[in-house]
C-alpha cells in the first residue's frame, strides 16, 4: 500500500510544484509588507500572479489588502503572513472587484472581508464569469477556488487599526467602485487599480476616463510618502501619477479623433503607440482591449440626431 501512495505523489508531485506561488513579502515600511506581482498579462506559467497584494502588521492584527487571483495564492499569502508574524489576521479590505483581487477570499473566511458596497454588488453580479474565465487562463492555479462575497461594508473616512490609522476612499475610475486606502501611519497609498505603473491599464469596468483623471487628482493631493500601484513597481515619486495620466489622456484623444473621423473599431485598434510608451506593459494587447470596451461611448457622442425637425 505505502509503495501505491509514493507513486501517486510522484505523479502527482510535478503539478504541485508547477503551481507553487512561492510568495515573498517584501517590507516597504514600518509593519508594511508587499506581494509585488509581474507585469505579465494572466497566463498559465505566473497562475494569475499579476497583482500587488499587500498586508499591514499593526499591534491589534494584521490587515490584509486584495487576496489575489485564486484560492491557492489566499492560502500563500496567509502562509506568508504566518511566517512574517504571530499576529492574527483581523481584516480584509478589497480595493475593487477584479479577480486577481479577490478570489483568494476563500482564505480568508474567518475575519471580516470589507469592501465598498459597490464592490460587492459588482461582485455578485459579474464574479462567477470571472471565475470562470480565469480556470480559462490559468487552468489548474485555479483548483477549488469558489466566489465569496464581502462580508463588511467599507465607508469612506478614517479607520484606526490598532496603532495604524487608515483613510479609506471612495473613488469610482476603474470600475465604478474603486477603494484606495492611505496608511496616515506611514504614508504609504495603496491606489489599487486606480494606478498602473509601467503596465498599461484595464478599462473593461471604467465609467469613463474622465473620471480616472479626476481621480489621479484626487489621489496625487493626498499627504503619500510611497504608492503602491495595483500592478507595476512601487514608487516614491510622482512617476506614476505623471505616466497614468498620459497614458489616459492620450487615449482619450486617440478615441476622440478616430470618433470624429468616422474611423472604425479596427482602424483604431491598429493606431500607432507612441514612442515613449513602448518600455509600458501590454500596451497593444490592453489597447485593443480599451478600444472594445470604451469606444462605441465615443461613437455615439459623436453622432448627430436625425429623428428631430428642423426649427
């Protein structure tokens, strides 16, 4: 029997391995620790492993910000938080509803997972597609990983954890319900996927990219000493704020210009990138993406009515 129960572990030992997430946390400030994903697009070989998750060690708990892509990364990621600390997790906060943001909640079911009411109804209604679309990409990463809804409502204003004190904000560019979360302990911004940094960003939930650029403004104001973007490196200079903002402004004329042309979706998904975003990310991959997700907006506010009568 012990010789049957060593041939299946080896057999079975090459997928474990392949699908290892090997987290390292990284301290980027007092108590502050960092999960920084690549910049990859989601893919087999990384099991989703795009994002920037992050965990804050205060002296009531740990706070846990975004659980990552999947089931397997949430057991990581409390593996590596156990390992860092013996300090419990206390709190779970989500910045947006995302998958590789939240379907580590499983994880995580014994302590609160707040989020912006929003967040949670987004969730509910879209969470089980994209579930179903990261088994597509990512395949056995996957493995048992279920939704599981937020069981806190997060309002914005001031949160004191232990000797940390949270500002909580209520922003709205990415997806329509985007928490940003400022560590007023240590300066540290964690923007979610409000800010991208050398990785071109996602725009399938975007209300509109006016509204992202207000909210750069917003959060570029704030007394920050480092941001941690959503995906890309952290910074302690305005480089991202300055980047994303090009990069959507850019896009937005792009979209403006080709609407006001009469240009279709396949001539503006063959637009030229310019020069100085070259060294970004997936910018033609998440171009074609954005131009399929916002453009037939620019489409229709180009259009002139012709079912009204002359004055």
């Amino acid at each position: 029997m012990r010789w049957l129960l060593l041939i299946f572990m080896s057999l079975c030992w090459p997928t474990w391995a392949a699908t290892d997430y090997s987290l390292k946390p990284r301290q980027i400030a007092e108590g502050t620790w960092l999960l920084e994903g690549s910049t990859e697009n989601f893919a087999k070989a990384n099991g989703g492993n795009i994002v920037n998750t992050a965990f804050i060690v205060t002296d009531a708990g740990v706070v846990v910000i975004d659980t990552g892509p999947s089931k397997r990364y949430g057991e990581a990621l409390r593996q590596a938080i156990a390992a860092t600390t013996d300090k419990p997790v206390i709190q779970v906060m989500l910045t947006h509803h995302h998958p590789d943001h939240v379907l580590g909640n499983q994880a995580f079911s014994n302590v609160p997972i707040g989020a912006l009411a929003g967040t949670t109804d987004l969730l509910r209604q879209q969470g089980d597609a994209l579930a179903e679309n990261m088994y597509r990409l990512v395949g056995d990463w996957m493995r048992g990983t279920e939704v599981v809804l937020p069981t806190q409502v997060l309002v914005p204003g001031t949160l004191k954890v232990g000797n940390h004190s949270l500002r909580l904000l209520q922003l709205a560019g990415h997806t329509g319900a985007d928490l940003a979360i400022l560590d007023e302990t240590t300066g540290v911004l964690f923007a979610g996927d409000l800010v991208f940094y050398e990785r071109a960003l996602t725009t399938p939930n975007s209300p509109g990219l006016e509204v992202w650029l207000k909210d750069l403004d917003t959060l570029q104001a704030l007394p920050w000493k480092q941001i941690v973007p959503g995906h890309g490196p952290v910074a302690t200079d305005a480089r991202p704020f300055l980047q994303m903002r090009d990069y959507l402004g850019w896009l937005d004329q792009l979209m403006r210009d080709g609407a006001a042309r009469g240009d279709d979706m396949a001539e503006m998904i063959r637009s030229p990138i310019p020069e100085r975003f070259a060294g970004i990310s997936l910018s033609r991959y998440e171009l074609i993406r954005s131009v399929s997700h916002l453009y037939p907006r620019y489409e229709r506010a180009g259009m002139k009515r012709v079912d009204t009568k002359p004055e």
